[in-house]
C-alpha cells in the first residue's frame, strides 16, 4: 500500500490570504471598538494598511478591515448609538 503525502502551508499567513476557514492559525480576527476612526488612524501610524473602506451597515454599525502583521486580517466594529 502506497502512501501519499502533500506538502501544504496549513497556517494562515500572508502567504495564504485564501486560505479555508478551518486552517490553522489566525487569519482574521475581529474587535468592537468605540471610535473606528481613532483607532483605524492609530492601528495605520503602526504600518496597518486599511482594505477597501469603512462602511456602514444600516444605522447599526461602522465596520472596517485592516491587514496587519503576517497578512492577518483586522474587523473593526463600531456600534452606532
């Protein structure tokens, strides 16, 4: 019996920004922030890099995505009052 072996990258990295939903590691992680703004204009001073736009969803949120360090992904959610 012959036995198959592949070589893959199962950690998310920015190697492998498409990686699927159960690979290993962190690819994308989300916080609920009080001023998206201040802290998209912070997390950028440190080299985050905003994706796409913040966009607001309904009266209820302001939602945004920044790559950070490895490729990792960052939601940002802000709940409007």
């Amino acid at each position: 019996m012959s036995r198959i072996r592949r070589k893959t990258n199962r950690h998310a990295s920015a190697a492998n920004p498409n990686a699927p939903v159960n690979t290993l590691g962190i690819g994308r992680i989300m916080f609920a922030v009080d001023d998206i703004e201040d802290v998209l204009a912070r997390l950028q001073a440190y080299g985050a890099e905003l994706v796409g736009e913040v966009v607001q969803y309904e009266d209820k949120y302001r939602l945004c995505y920044v790559r950070g360090p490895e490729g990792i992904l960052i939601a940002l959610a802000e709940q409007l009052s």
